[in-house]
C-alpha cells in the first residue's frame, strides 16, 4: 500500500487556516537539521527515536500529522510507523527542501 504524501502547497493552505483545523508538523530529521531549518511549530522526533518516544506521540492522536524530513525520504518511513500506530499521517512530498522552493524561499535551505 502507498504511503500517503501531501504537497508543499497544500501544507501551506492548511497552515493558513484556522487553528483547529491545522494538522500537527513533525520533524523527523536530525537535531542539528532541524537547528540548521525546521518549518515553525514543528516536533522534533528523530526517525531513529520513533519508538523509543512513541508516548509523545499519543499526544497527536486525532489530528492529522505532517511528517517531513529533508528530501521527503525519511518522512516515508515515519509516516509509515505513524500508520501502524493508528495516528493519520501523511507525507510532505520532497520534504522541507521542496517546501522552501515552492512555498517559502526564506527558509535556508542546505
């Protein structure tokens, strides 16, 4: 089964609405990745320290998860573990490197 993804752009339509209806944003790159860039509001949850944390995702159960990475990779296999979980997650399709060229050129990008 695919794993689901979502575009830069339609993140950025979400984020724009109201609150409630905004999804949950995690990071699943390295600290200094995320140090170096990070899209705002996001969690920091290294892939490798998915299951170790899995109680801080709890936290999200109920909302829908974006999760990203640097190219779109990592964030694959996170949202795959997210889906075995029973979390909604999805994808941010070529990860925070798309996301700055297509929505927000101020983000550095590496």
């Amino acid at each position: 089964m695919p794993i689901p993804e979502m575009t830069p752009t339609r993140l950025a339509e979400l984020l724009a609405g109201p609150p409630e209806s905004r999804p949950a944003l995690l990071d699943v790159r390295f600290p200094d990745e995320h140090e170096w860039v990070a899209i705002p509001g996001s969690v920091l949850i290294p892939l490798p320290e998915l299951d170790e944390r899995a109680d801080e995702l709890e936290a999200l159960r109920g909302r829908q998860v974006v999760v990203y990475c640097h190219h779109g990779v990592r964030s694959l296999d996170g949202t795959a573990y997210l889906l075995s979980k029973g979390l909604d997650a999805v994808s941010l399709r070529g990860g925070i490197d798309l996301y700055s060229i297509q929505v927000d050129p101020t983000l550095p990008r590496y």
